[in-house]
C-alpha cells in the first residue's frame, strides 16, 4: 500500500498517488453501478474503502478514513442484504421511504455529526472536525439507507458532496475534489433514475412492510 501512495502523477499542480487515483475511480464506478442497481456495486465499493482509507490518513483526515472503516462493513451488509432484493428483470428493487425513515436519516445525520465532531475535536484526529464529521456521518447514512435500496439515500449524498468538495480543495486534494464534482451530477441522475424506477414498480417502504 505504501507504494500506491508513494507512486502517482501531477493533476492540477498537485501530486496525485496511485492509490487516490485508483481509489477515487472506483468510488465513482460505484455510483454508476449504483444507477444500474447491480449487485457489483458493493465489492468495488470495498476496494475503494482500502484504498482511501489509506490516501486520507496520509492526508491526517481521520473522519475521512474512519469512514472507510464503517463503510467497509456496511458495504459487506448491503451486499447481503441486496442479493435477497434482487429481481431477474429489474435489478434490485428500490422503494421510497417512509415519513419515519426520513426522520431517522435527518435525525441520524444531525446528531451524529455532532457526537462524531466533538470527538474528532477532542482526539485531534482531524484539522477540520466539523466538515469531517458531516461527510463521514452522511456517508455512512447514504450507503445504509442504499443498502435498504430507499431513493433517499441520493438525497444525503448531495448533502455530503455539497461539503466534500470545498474540504478536499482546502486539503489540496484536488483530484478529489474534482471528483466528488463529477459525483454531484452523477448522484442527481441516479436520483431522478431511482424514483422513476420506485414508481414503475409502485414500491414504499410502507408497502413492501405490509406484503411481507
């Protein structure tokens, strides 16, 4: 690993390694996969995780990199949670959820970036502790709330990108930073993608509950 990020190129008069170039890759296959509902999406999702961890502890970013340590293992859960949601036809089925299941991701997201900055603060763990810890508690939210294949979780993704691009200039990663870019207009339409297909198949949460 400590050749992936000694190794890279200069982007934007800045040095990227291997292991961000590759690491920021696949987090962007991801979404894309992500847009298809393929069950793929979660083993490149844990490839990403080794290798960002990597790039963002070097870069003394410890939300970040604890991110990818809860991600991983989320990532592992979604992967067995979607192989029981998938269809031949469709692809894993997605649902809209519930009024209650909203409150909890904005609950989840709110309360969690406060405890997760308060502890980056106390640790030292991090130059930026609160646009950390809003991007490390959205991030682990978006992918549970994909790994329940609801539409929202697109939603807490913009809201993370909204900070993560101005950390990861303001960490000079700009490589990152023009990814999680790309990520913004690649999250809007996987959005707009996911409601339509929720609403070919008429699945809320609500619904899907009460038929099993």
């Amino acid at each position: 690993m400590q050749a992936l990020l000694q190794y890279g190129f200069t982007a934007f008069g800045e040095r990227v390694s291997v292991a961000e170039f590759v690491g920021q890759l696949c987090a962007l296959l991801v979404v894309l996969l992500a847009r298809r509902r393929t069950m793929w999406t979660w083993p490149v999702q844990v490839l990403a995780t080794v290798l960002l961890f990597a790039v963002y502890s070097s870069a003394h970013l410890g939300g970040l990199a604890a991110r990818q340590v809860v991600i991983f293992a989320i990532s592992v859960s979604g992967w067995w949670a979607w192989t029981r949601r998938n269809d031949a036809l469709y692809g894993v089925t997605v649902r809209t959820g519930t009024r209650m299941q909203r409150l909890i991701l904005v609950v989840a997201l709110v309360v969690g970036t406060v405890a997760v900055a308060l502890l980056l603060s106390a640790w030292g763990a991090s130059w930026a502790p609160w646009p950390d810890a809003w991007i490390f508690v959205g991030s682990v939210v978006a992918f549970a709330g994909q790994g329940l294949r609801l539409v929202e979780f697109w939603i807490v993704w913009l809201a993370v990108d909204a900070v993560g691009v101005p950390l990861q200039i303001a960490s000079g990663l700009y490589f990152s930073a023009v990814v999680y870019g790309v990520f913004t207009a690649l999250v809007i339409h996987g959005w707009l993608e996911w409601q339509h297909a929720a609403r070919e198949r008429g699945v809320t949460a609500t619904e899907e509950a009460s038929s099993r």
